[in-house]
C-alpha cells in the first residue's frame, strides 16, 4: 500500500518513458499551489534540456498519456511546463479507507531491516543533569522510536560518563575536603582486598558524608583549579589512573558516586519519557582497555608521543595550520591524533569511546551506530570514528555523529539561570509543569478532573511543551526556548497538539452515546479533501525524518494535521450531518486521531485523555 505520491510518481514515470524520455523525470511532489492542484511534476523542464524540445509541447505529451488515469479529477499542463494533477474524491476516499484500515495508518516499513544502535542522554555519574543534556535525550529517544517503527532493530544506550578524568577531580576533591572520608579511603587502600563489612562501613560513611549536591558543588572548583594548577591535575590525573586499576578506596567511594547519582538520573529521565535498553558507561569497558591498545600496537596504529601513545588519524596530505605559544605558525596533519593512554597511564575519554564502539560490535553487531550528541562534539567524533576504521573495529560509514545546536534562553545565549548558572534538568521540568498547571487554570481546562488526574495532565502538557519545542526545529539549528510561548494552548506547541486530541476524543465520545458510529468515508468537502491529504503525507514525513535522522518532519506533519482536523471540524459539522455523512466524518476523526497520536508518540510525547 503506497501513499499517493509515490503511486502517482510511477504512473507519471510510465507516462513519461511513454514519452521516450527518462522515468526518472517523472517525480510527483505536492502542489506549491494548493490552490490551483494537489500535486505536481516539473520534469518537462529537465527533459526539454534533454530532448532539446519545448517543455510545454513535453507537458501537453505527458498529460495526454495520463488522460484517463481513475485517480485524477484532472491532469494539465501549464506555464512552462509544470504538470498539475489534482486526485478525484473517490481516490481521496479509497485512500482514506486504506489509512483507516491499517494499524501503522499508511507508513511503510524500511525494505531492508538494520540492527541500529543510537547513543544518547549522555549523563555523567556525580553531576545531576542540567538543560544541555536535554536535547541528547530528547532527540535520541525519538530517533529510537522512529527506527524502530520503520522496521530496524535498535537499542538506546544512555553511556555514563563515569569513568574518566573528571572522576579523578572528583576524588581529590572529595577527599581534600573530608579528612573522615579520606581517612577511610586510604585505609581501603592500604588493605587492597576488603571484605563486605569493610565495604558496609564505607558505604554507610560516604552516604553520611557525601551526597550529590556535594558532589554537584565540589566538582565546578575542581575542573577549574584542574585548568589553573598544573599540579593539581596531575594529581587529577594520578587518581583517575589509581580508579582505573581498581584501588579499592577510590574504587568504593566512585562506587558510591555512581549510586547516588542513579537515583537523580532514574527521576529526570523517567519525568521526561526517555528510557534506555542499555545503561551502560565506560567503566563498562575497562577491561577491553588493556587488549585493545595490545590490539593497536599489534596493528601498528600506536605511537609514542611525549610519555603518552596516540593514534595517528589523518590522512598523508590533510593539514592545518596551528599557532604556537611564541607566536610562529605552523603546519600540522588534521586532524589531531587520538590521545589512547595519557602520560600518567590512564585511558582517556576518546579511548573509552573506541572501546566501547568494540564493545558494541562485539555484544550487539551493529550495522550502524547514532550519536545523538551536541554538535560542538564533533572534532572528537571524527578523531574517533576514525580511529576505529582504521583499527577495523567498524565499517567505514557506519558510525554518524548527529549533532544538534543548543537551545537557548530569550537573550539568545545557552539557556541559564537568572542567577548565570547552568540550569539543572529536574529543575526545568519543574519550572515547566508549574506553568502548565497555570495554563491549564487560565484557558478553563481541568477543572472536572480530580487532583491526580489533574496533575497527570499537567506533567503531559508540559513534557509536550519541552519536546515539542524542541523538536519542531531540525535538529541541527540553534533554538530559542520560550516557556511562555511554548506552554500555549495555541501556535505551534506542544499543548496545541494535546488539545486537539482532546478534542477529537470529546467528539468521538458525544457520537458514541449517541449511538453513532465510524463508516464508510466518502469524501465530498474542499476541507475532508485537505485532511485526507494530509493523512496520505504520513509515510513520507517519516521517511524524510528517518533517511535525516531528523524527528523535525514528523513534528511538522502532526502540527499540520492538527490544523487540517481544526479547519475541517470547523468547516464540516461532524454530530448534527446526516447519518451516512456523519459515520463518514466519524471515521476521518477517529482515523486523524490516531495517526495524531501515533506521531506524538514517535515523538516521544504522550497524549492525555481529557483537559
């Protein structure tokens, strides 16, 4: 079952290798003239070049060889050449009832099915998460649903940041700060293997001692003093070497880092309907650390490089030019090597990366991987992608960084708090449902619901105004976020889209205690032609979002669907028609629902029954 577009596109080809010229030529868009045809094609042009004739005699030739076609109310060519074609009401019809008919709601499944892997979230164990990793999750989720449902076999992995050199910042700073705690983690130390009582006590001292606002506190004076004092990142350094051979004290009390963490990460991720297949982080590859850098040396991929050993990624003739401190300039191979094991001994960011993109072959067999991470990443994902094709850990091309801009504040900078600082995830999502609920106070709505349900209510509104927000834009640009706008009832948002389900579902409702039900769908009216339209665009909206690996499209086609039911809800009396055309109309609004539903679904949004 194909949409019209692409049943169209074919018959166009046919008419134009009819034509003796290419079938190529023949590709059907949507009308830029809604007014004037459905769709069109503007192959007569291109072919004119080819066949060296006048696109308006090729037009007039392609529309006389589609003359007759049972889908088209008419078929014509115009201006220069462009060939009009507006479908026939019982083709809308019968498409309608396909769309209605069939549980995916006319979206095909990818001819060839993928094992995909896509890489998001990415939160750090001792930091709770702020709003800049809200797009990571918010766009990596979507994309996972929409792999999934177009065929592939996907898993999500959240990869923890948990096991590099911020960890060993942290450990300084947690030990300098609590001579108890670093008390106890030197006598682990010195003990080597510690029994369970040993780590009961440990435990029940860190939970005493340290929590996650300590950690959260602790770790911004330690990144900087790192920047500022060579010798206390050295130290730094030391420390993430000491975790990294799993010295028990700094082990245990990373350990409990990682615990406390967890808890904050479980609560925002669940506030935001993002979950993972897998919760791994690189300290889950650890042990692959070692026997891949024996692998990298065997390969002849591994080289010294002032105490520490690099992979060189590029290629024989890519340069740039680099500044030196005395001011000289000079040429160097671009881009810059993969730093695989620092001069102190320790495993760096980049190799953990490389570790776990053999992890991930090793356990899962990907034919393609998806970073859904920040765009200003992407220097390190070339390094490291690189590093792997070389190393034939992956095949080449099927490791995609995508990356996406930052969602900025109504000053137009990386969104903070009044105060300056980075805002914290949980508490956004806090900010945002408390103006949903004074959304929700303001336009009247939720005022039947008893409390619980109220709330649930004013959590889904306000998930749909973040992602929604979010996820109208490609994913590439740049945002600004605007509680105020985004949290209306009305525009382009997120609770638009919820009331609009809503609403279909009121009036869907009224009909069944009425005792009227869906039938057969008979297209008639300008604004049912416009919304079945719309219902046949499905299939391509996920399309364009899957081959761009952009949930844009799919937010741009719910939006647009949801104003094609209200300008058919308005134009087209649903509950007072008379029967036939009352069950018709029934059965676009139930059908328009669900596809809504479906959509927002892929998007990661949840609909809510009432308001």
């Amino acid at each position: 079952m194909s949409d019209l577009k692409r049943g169209l596109s074919e018959a166009v080809a046919a008419a134009f290798a009819a034509a003796g010229l290419p079938a190529e030529l023949g590709r059907v868009t949507p009308s830029d003239r809604p007014d004037l045809a459905d769709f069109q094609c503007n192959g007569a042009l291109p072919a004119a070049k080819v066949a060296k004739r006048d696109p308006r005699e090729i037009a007039a030739e392609v529309v006389a060889n589609l003359t007759g076609d049972p889908r088209l109310a008419s078929v014509e060519a115009a201006g220069l050449g462009f060939i009009n074609m507006r479908v026939s009401d019982a083709a809308l019809s019968a498409r309608a009832a396909e769309i209605a008919a069939d549980p995916r709601l006319g979206a095909q499944t990818v001819e060839t099915a993928r094992k995909v892997m896509i890489d998001y979230g990415g939160p750090n164990v001792a930091k709770p998460m702020h709003v800049g990793h809200l797009r990571s999750s918010i766009i990596g989720e979507s994309l996972k649903r929409i792999y999934r449902f177009r065929g592939d076999t996907v898993l999500g992995d959240a990869h923890f940041g948990d096991w590099g050199y911020q960890m060993g910042l942290l450990i300084g700073a947690v030990t300098d700060e609590d001579a108890q705690v670093a008390k106890a983690v030197e006598d682990l130390n010195a003990k080597g293997a510690v029994s369970d009582a040993d780590e009961a006590a440990a435990f029940a001292l860190f939970d005493e001692k340290v929590s996650l606002a300590d950690l959260d506190r602790l770790y911004p004076l330690a990144a900087a003093r790192g920047k500022s004092e060579p010798d206390y990142r050295d130290r730094a350094r030391k420390l993430t070497a000491e975790l990294q051979a799993r010295r028990a004290g700094y082990f245990l009390l990373w350990r409990h880092f990682a615990k406390v963490t967890k808890v904050a990460l479980e609560r925002d991720f669940h506030a935001l309907g993002v979950d993972f297949d897998l919760w791994k982080g690189e300290s889950d590859v650890d042990e692959l650390i070692k026997p891949m850098v024996e692998d990298l040396e065997a390969k002849g991929l591994l080289v010294e490089d002032q105490g520490a050993r690099i992979v060189h990624v590029a290629g024989p003739n890519e340069t740039k030019k680099k500044k030196l401190p005395d001011g000289s300039v000079v040429v160097v191979p671009s881009p810059d090597p993969l730093l695989v094991v620092s001069s102190e001994g320790s495993a760096m960011y980049g190799t953990t990366d490389l570790a776990t993109i053999l992890d991930r072959k090793q356990t899962f067999g990907p034919d393609h991987v998806l970073y859904a991470v920040d765009q200003r990443q992407a220097d390190h994902f070339e390094i490291v992608f690189r590093a792997a094709y070389l190393a034939g850990y992956a095949e080449k091309g099927s490791l995609e960084h995508v990356g996406f801009g930052t969602m900025n504040g109504t000053d137009g900078k990386p969104f903070k708090t009044r105060e300056g600082g980075v805002l914290k995830l949980n508490d956004m999502i806090v900010m945002t449902r408390d103006k949903a609920r004074e959304r929700l106070h303001e336009a009247g709505l939720g005022a039947e619901l008893d409390p619980d349900t109220f709330e649930d209510t004013a959590h889904k509104v306000a998930v749909a105004a973040l992602k929604f927000a979010d996820l109208q834009n490609f994913r590439g640009t740049s945002y600004v976020f605007d509680l105020d706008r985004f949290s209306s009832f009305e525009g382009k948002t997120g609770p638009y889209l919820l009331y609009q389900a809503v609403r279909v579902k009121s009036v869907l409702r009224k009909a069944q205690a009425e005792g009227a039900a869906p039938g057969p769908i008979v297209v008639a009216e300008p604004a049912e032609r416009d919304l079945v339209l719309l219902l046949d665009a499905y299939d391509q909206a996920l399309i364009d979002a899957y081959d761009k690996k952009a949930p844009n499209f799919v937010a741009e086609h719910a939006y647009k669907l949801a104003q094609a039911f209200s300008k058919f809800y308005a134009a087209c009396p649903i509950l007072s028609a008379e029967p036939a055309v009352k069950a018709s109309r029934l059965a676009l609004a139930e059908t328009t629902l669900r596809q809504l539903e479906q959509a927002l679904d892929l998007l990661g949004i949840a609909a809510t029954d009432r308001m």
